[in-house]
C-alpha cells in the first residue's frame, strides 16, 4: 500500500508522461506534487524499494522508468469488464 505522497508522485509521473511523453524535472514536480524537493527525493527512493519505478541516474528525476503506476492490491485502471460504450452502437 502507497503513502498518499508516493501515490500523487506516481499519479503525477505517470499523467504527465502519457500526455507529454517525457517525465517532468524536479522543479515541475516540485510546483505540481506542492512538496519540498527533500520530500520527492525520499518518496522517490521509497517507490525504488518498492519496485515501482527504475530510477539507475539519480542525476535527474527525467531518467526514472515507471515500472507499475497503480496500486497492486486493486484493478487496474482500465479493466476489461467496464464497457466503453461502444456496445450500444452494435447491439441497436
């Protein structure tokens, strides 16, 4: 189970990632998450241990690979059992 901090860092990486398709530096994650730069770094090194994230350059956070961006205990986001809606257009 993550902290609420891992989970918005990791929500926040994850987002940021699938619309820009690059990760954001430590500043806009700093202004984004609303924690000091100590408080990332640390949860950072926390999701490491947890294998959520591959981050082997510490030099920059825009080298970190995302390795499982949703909680292991749930679904993930987009289970196949949710219907997308398209159904309705072929069943009618």
């Amino acid at each position: 189970m993550l902290k609420d901090i891992g989970r918005k860092i990791l929500r926040i990486l994850s987002n940021y990632l699938s619309r820009h398709n690059k990760l954001p530096n430590l500043e806009q994650l700093e202004t984004m998450a609303g924690k000091r730069k100590d408080q990332i770094l640390q949860t950072l090194k926390e999701l490491e241990k947890q294998e959520r994230i591959r981050w082997e350059n510490k030099s920059s956070v825009e080298n970190i690979m995302i390795l499982q961006a949703w909680e292991r205990d749930t679904a993930s986001p987009r289970s196949p059992n949710i219907s997308r809606g398209s159904d309705y257009w072929t069943m009618y």
